[in-house]
C-alpha cells in the first residue's frame, strides 16, 4: 500500500463509446503506450488513472490514494481491481462499469 497521496489531474468523464471527453478525442489521445489502472474507491464507485508505458504504477490488489496535483485536494482512495493497454483496453471497460468512466492522470 502506498501511504502518500499520489498527485493525479481529473480529465472528466469519458464516453467509452465515442471516446468524446472535455479535451476532445480520448482514443489517440495518449495513445497505445498507457495503461489505465482501474480503481474501485473505498465509496464504491469506479475511477481510473493513466500513467505513461504498459506498466501500471500500482499493481491489482494493492491500494493508494489521491489529491488533486494543483490545489492538493484529497481526491479517493481504492484498490486496482484490474489494469488495461491503450484505446483497445480502454474500449472493453465500457462493458463491465458503464459507458462513462472518470479518468485522471498521474503527474
């Protein structure tokens, strides 16, 4: 477990099935060289956090928490419940936790 709260940027809410985010075209965006580590918070709800590369930062069944990188805000804390590889990985987690899914971005 990680005891530090690790600073993340929240990008908004992410339509899976479009790709459609406040920065226009999430697929392409960061490209096939990220992996999305998948959160599920201690309230319950699904978060996920890209790093650069395909190795996540915080492996499956470990926890961490978080805070917003500029105004240093406690943002979650969760457990890696699964990690995926670029758009294609990203696609498939419209399926199991719906078509809009938060994301945020290590810095």
């Amino acid at each position: 477990m990680r005891d530090s709260h690790s600073p993340i940027l929240p990008c908004g809410s992410v339509n899976v099935k479009t790709g459609n985010f406040k920065y226009g075209d999430f697929y392409g965006f960061w490209g096939d060289d990220t992996t999305y580590e998948v959160y599920k918070t201690d309230k319950g709800t699904i978060r996920v956090v890209a790093t650069s590369g395909t190795t996540p930062i915080v492996k499956v069944g470990e926890h961490s928490s978080f805070r917003h990188d500029q105004n240093f805000r406690f943002l979650f804390r969760g457990e890696v419940i699964e990690t995926v590889v670029g758009d294609a990985g990203f696609k498939t987690l419209g399926e199991k936790y719906g078509n809009k899914i938060n994301v945020a971005t290590y810095k």
